[in-house]
C-alpha cells in the first residue's frame, strides 16, 4: 500500500510539473530539454558548436534540443549514443550501444570522420543498485569516460558537461574537471527536481597536457 501512495504522489507531481506541461506543449520528448537550454543560455554553451556528441541521449530531448538550436548552422554534424533505442530525430544521428565498449566508441569515431568536437554532452546515468559505494564507482566510472573522449577529440576551447550526482567521488569528479578544464563550473539548473541528487558539472577549454 505504501509503494502504491508513493508512486500515486509520483506521478500527481509528474503530472503537475510545469517543465512536464511545457516540453509537451514545445513537443520535447522530456523536461530534461529546459536543463540543458538553461544551461546552454546562462555560459552559451552551443552559441558557436557545429559538431556536437550527445551521450546518454534516450529518449532525446537534448538531442531535440540540439537538432533545434545547433542542426540548422552550415557544417553542423550532431551524433547521439546510448544504449536504449531512440526514436529518430531529424539531423541527428544516433548510435545504439554502451559507451563503454570499445566497438561502440570505435563506431561513433568512424561516424566523427576525423572531425574535432565542439561540445560533448553527457546525460548518461548507472542502473542504480542501492549501495551507495557501488553507485557512486559507477558514476564516477562513466564522468571519466566522457573525460577521457573529451580529452581526445574536443577542440582546444571545446566544452564538456555531463550529468552528476552528490556521492563520495564527486568532488574527485570535479577536481578530475579542474585538472582537464581551465574553467570549471558546477550547475543546478531550475528544471532539475530539488529533491534530485544530480547535479551538472561543466568544464570549458581543455588545459594543454604536459
């Protein structure tokens, strides 16, 4: 009966969520698409990207988002990747696989074609088990991941944000950032629920390695 009021509430706040009606009325697949537009107006996070990598894109709102603000420019080339399937967005092209694998991140740079990346952003998650260390590896695991791509093909003044959550490892993540980024900023967008525990982390122009 509990987990019957709880998912009751759930969704009675879901359904009266004001991002919730928006992204409806703006046929936005999700409300995470104002996350990222508040994001992108606030530092112009896309104002000058023409090739951008959308990673963790199910169902695809940023990547709707991209399509609409970044896909009309002259030589844009907009790439999504995840696991679950994703309905097809116009100017968008998506790649169906875990990021982690090797053939998978071989296919999305075959897709780039040598081309450097303007912005990489990362929505991608864990499956959750429970156990707060195990979570908090797991997300820590896939915030080097995008590190590691950003590293190899952002251009110099490339920008990396990804999606984060308050564990143990985070403030490892953001000093991960400070040492990859001369500009690091930690985000907590109006359209992120106060009760989540995500936050965004976003680091602009890659430091030269030495």
């Amino acid at each position: 009966m509990k987990k019957n009021r709880f998912n009751k509430a759930w969704l009675t706040d879901h359904l009266n969520d004001p991002y919730v009606k928006l992204a409806q009325k703006d046929n936005y697949r999700s409300r995470a698409a104002y996350k990222l537009q508040e994001i992108d107006e606030a530092n112009k996070l896309l104002r000058n990207a023409r090739v951008v990598v959308d990673l963790g894109s199910a169902p695809g709102a940023w990547s709707q988002y991209l399509a609409r603000h970044v896909g009309t420019r002259a030589g844009a080339a907009l790439f999504a990747l995840d696991m679950l399937p994703m309905d097809p967005v116009d100017g968008v092209q998506f790649i169906q696989g875990d990021f982690r694998e090797d053939e998978v991140m071989q296919q999305l740079e075959a897709a780039l074609q040598g081309r450097r990346v303007d912005v990489v952003l990362s929505d991608m998650a864990p499956n959750l088990s429970g156990i707060a260390s195990a979570d908090a590896a797991r997300i820590e695991h896939l915030a080097e991941l995008a590190l590691e791509f950003s590293a190899n093909w952002l251009v110099p003044d490339g920008a990396l944000l990804i999606k984060s959550f308050h564990t143990s490892y985070f403030s490892q993540i953001v000093e991960r950032f400070k040492r990859q980024f001369r500009v690091v900023k930690t985000l907590k967008p109006k359209a992120s629920r106060d009760r989540s525990a995500e936050v965004f982390v976003l680091g602009i122009g890659l430091r030269e390695q030495r």
